[in-house]
C-alpha cells in the first residue's frame, strides 16, 4: 500500500474517533452458544478469490479463506465442505485465518454504507473441536472509560477505540498457550485473549523511537493508534504469527515486535523496522516462519512493505538469527504471503507466484498457471495471488496451495503442472448462456468470462456489442467447440484496440453457422 492510503486511513480514523466521541457505546455479550456444524458440500471451493490457506498439521485438514466464505478440504483438495452456520461466512469475506490442533479462528469483515463507505470488522467465528461446532464472538472494542491499560504494575494512558469501522481484523495467530489467541486489528491494535476469546486484552508494544518495551519502563506515552500527528503507528496492527520456540511476532505500521515471554501477563518486546534492524520497510502485512533443522524458531520471513520513510521500499526481510541481522529478496516486489518445504522458499504477490529452491538465494517466477488436464483453464493475467501453503503428502513428498483472484491451483510436483480449482456454474441449457462476475468491474476482476455450451459441434465466434450495438471487440473468431461440451471464454473490458471501455451495459453475442444467435448482457462497472 502506499504512503497515500496510509494517509487515508489515518483521516479515516480520526474522522470515526471524532463523530463516536460521545456516543453511548456498550459492549456487544459474547455469544458462547454452541451452533452445530452446518455445511455444503463442492468438489470446488465457493469463490475464485481466496485470500487464506491454513493447514492444520494434526487435523490433516486444508482451510480457505475466501470472499464468500469458509471452506474445508480433508483429501487433498479433491472436494470442499462450505461451512454455512454463519450467514456472514457468505456474504462477507473471510480476512483473519488460523487453525491448529483442532481450534479454528477467523474474522470476518465488510464495507459500510456509512460516509466514505469504511471497512468495518464483523468480529470472530471458532470451532475448538475441528469445526463440528462454531462460536460467534463480537469484534473486540474498549468502552468510553477504558482509558487507561494495565502494563505490569504501571497504568498507561488509552485511547479507547469504541467503534468497529476501520477497526479490521486482518490476522489472527493461534497459542503458545492453550485459550491463547492474537489479533490484529487496524484501529484496534494488536489484541490477545487468553481465555478462547471471553475477555480481549490491548498489547503494549513500544511506541515510535522506542525499540524495546518491558514492565520496568517509564510508559510516558499514550497507548493510540496514528491519528493525525497523534498517536504512533505501532498500535495500527496488520499480521500476527506464533513460531515454532513458542516467541511472537506481531506486524504492525511500524515494523515488527518480538515478544519471547508472550505467555506472561505483561509480555515485553522487541521492535525491528527501517531503524532498528533493516527491515525493507515498516509496514508489514505478513510473517511466517521456515523450520531449520537447527532451530525451533527458525528463520522468519515477512512481507514488508514502504510506509512512510523515503528510504523504504517492498521486499521480503528475512532473518535466520531472531532478528539480530536482516536481509532482503525480492526487492521491489510487493508480496502477500508465505509457505515452505524444506529449503524451498515460496511467496506471493500480485505479479504471481516465486519459487526459490536454496532458502531464498535464487527466485524462480511462475504467472501463468495452466490446468494440466484443461488448457482453457488457467488464471487469468490480470489475477493477484494471494495466499500460498504447503501440506506434506502421504506416502512422501509436498502437496502446493496457491490462492488467487481468479481460482486455487494445486500442485504435487513443485509447481511444474497443475489443478486449477475454480467455482464454475453449471450451464442450465443451450440456449441459456451467463456471464459471470455480472457486474463485472475490469480493475477487480480482471475478466469477464462467458460461459455456454452447444447443441452440436462447429466452429463458434463471439462478439462484444455497446449499448448502441456498435462492435467492440471480438472474443473468439471461428473457434472449433464440441456439442453438449460446456465452454467458458474470457473479456478483459477492452476494446480491440486495447481501450478500456466505459462503464454501461454492453452484450455478447455467440454465433454458429446453422444456428441461431444466442445473446446475453454485461454490466460493466468500475
């Protein structure tokens, strides 16, 4: 993200901290009623966009995070349960995910109709025994007297964040201790629960120009995420993860924080960003941990990206010492996430996939993932990727996830051949082709695609009409389709001269010889 949309939030947020000011805020009970599990069953996930991959090592089960809702695959990605006890699962994006030994945490999320139409946190979902049965939790937030934090035997001064707009949970990191869970919010900051999720505690993390933080400290700050020249950027959180000796690393605006007592009731920290460290830049929206043979912690990768300083710049920093020394690959590379096996290193970004096989040495670069049984079916160039996770293969060897905009691939040979998963609607009948995402917004999702089929073989052409039946483009000339065979081809929103085109209605037209022409309608909005 840029310097600008720092800016924004931290307008944002100052914005809501000034209109909630006054307001009569209560705190939203707690819902520990046990809902038994209810599901659907896919041999594909629900969405095409998925932005969370967690497997769950002991449960030997693979989660997806996805824009409509939770999925769950125990056999390799060859079917998908869709969890649909919570009706938010569904319609609002899964944008925290963390499962171990059993216990599943995610958080949901959803875009307000509210002025300026913030993103706003929609609390938790968990399931402690393997997702049979699920607990609703409120989005954690502070009363309007909740202005001061306990930290030791010291009392610091608050900011009580009283509202749920721009106050997102963006990860979510199981442990080291049982009931123990981390949370990072926007607005809110890093949270811990100690309790399943009963009570949430704020996180004191040392503030701007400090590098450390402990209970014998003078705390003369105020616990406050930036607003304005207010505030310090530390309490504005973005990603949580547990390693492998049980430490704690948190990302927030400001680097990351190291805890190695995070189990005690005041945990003390260690922050390392652009000053402390060299980190590539401050803002860091993920951190996850290669096992070593050699150590327990292992080395910890993050995504790390610019947010204020002139110098700073997106990269992967490593450190393979706890955070004595840092380095940086894939300069200039925006990234989202991490997995491994071994001493093979993968990342992902919105320019795709990036293999290193020496620990992060030498990069190999993977865009175009093509359905090894299917050639029509690949991800599409315009597609992000977002989530990438590794899980060991019966019998030897490592089974690939990779989570984009535009379907899951999954590989089981290092990512040479694939198996595209995408969620594809059945063709009712011939006459009845349908277009989907519609709407369709060019800058999101990247195509269109258009999916029919025919009653007979031959050649197919099909054309892109505007509102006025003036021809934009074509999107297949005399291609040879099978009959009863469904089909699916791609839009871009372009021109044949590779304008975009403006928002509106536009129509498709299939053509066959011998055949009537079948139409359908796009709306095209940005």
């Amino acid at each position: 993200m840029t310097r600008f949309r720092i800016t924004f939030f931290i307008i944002m947020l100052a914005i809501f901290f000034a209109e909630n000011a006054s307001a009569q805020v209560k705190k939203t009970p707690i819902d520990l009623r046990k809902y038994a599990l209810t599901k659907s069953e896919s041999s594909n996930p629900t969405s095409n966009s998925a932005s969370q991959i967690c497997h769950d090592s002991l449960a030997g089960k693979v989660w997806l995070g996805t824009n409509d809702g939770l999925n769950v695959s125990s056999n390799g990605g060859q079917s998908f349960s869709d969890i649909t006890i919570f009706q938010r699962f569904n319609e609002n994006g899964i944008y925290g995910l963390d499962a171990k030994n059993d216990t599943i945490w995610a958080s949901t999320a959803y875009v307000s109709d509210a002025e300026n139409n913030p993103t706003t946190g929609d609390g938790m979902t968990a399931s402690f025994d393997g997702g049979q049965t699920w607990r609703s939790f409120a989005q954690p937030l502070d009363a309007e007297d909740d202005t001061t934090v306990q930290y030791g035997n010291r009392m610091i001064s608050a900011l009580p964040v009283t509202v749920s707009e721009q106050n997102v949970i963006y990860d979510m990191a199981i442990g080291p201790a049982q009931g123990m869970v981390w949370a990072a919010t926007w607005s809110g900051g890093i949270r811990r629960t100690q309790d399943n999720g009963q009570t949430w505690q704020r996180v004191v993390l040392p503030p701007t120009g400090w590098q450390t933080i402990s209970p014998d400290d003078d705390c003369d700050f105020s616990l406050a995420p930036a607003v304005g020249s207010s505030g310090h950027l530390v309490f504005l959180g973005f990603s949580a993860h547990v390693a492998g000796d049980g430490s704690v690393w948190v990302g927030t605006v400001d680097g990351i924080c190291r805890s190695n007592d995070a189990v005690s009731d005041a945990p003390s920290w260690t922050k390392y960003n652009d000053s402390y460290g060299g980190l590539s830049g401050n803002w860091v929206t993920a951190i996850e941990s290669q096992p070593t043979e050699d150590s327990q912690l292992g080395t910890i990768w993050a995504a790390t990206w610019p947010a204020e300083g002139s110098s700073e710049f997106y990269a992967a920093s490593y450190t393979k010492d706890g955070g004595l020394s840092w380095k940086t690959a894939l300069d200039g590379e925006k990234l989202y996430d991490f997995a491994f096996s071994g001493d093979t290193v993968y990342a992902v970004g919105p320019n795709g996939l990036f293999i290193s096989p020496d620990n992060g040495d030498s990069w190999m670069f993977k865009r175009n993932l093509v359905d090894a049984e299917d050639s029509q079916k690949s991800v599409v160039s315009t597609a992000s990727f977002y989530a990438v996770e590794t899980e060991p293969i019966a019998g030897g060897g490592t089974r690939l996830w990779v989570g984009t905009g535009d379907g899951t691939a999954i590989s089981e040979d290092g990512g040479k051949t694939w198996r595209l998963l995408r969620a594809e609607p059945e063709v009712e009948s011939v006459e009845k082709p349908f277009a989907y995402p519609n709407p369709f917004s060019p800058k999101i999702d990247g195509v269109v695609r258009l999916r029919y089929k025919l009653s007979k073989s031959g050649s197919v052409t099909i054309r892109i009409f505007d509102f006025s039946m003036k021809p934009v483009c074509t999107v297949l000339s005399g291609g040879f389709r099978n009959a009863q065979q469904e089909y699916e081809e791609t839009w871009n929103g372009k021109t044949s001269f590779g304008a975009r085109v403006a928002n509106g209605v536009y129509f498709y037209r299939i053509e066959q010889s011998g055949e009537e022409a079948r139409w359908g309608k796009i709306l095209v909005l940005e």
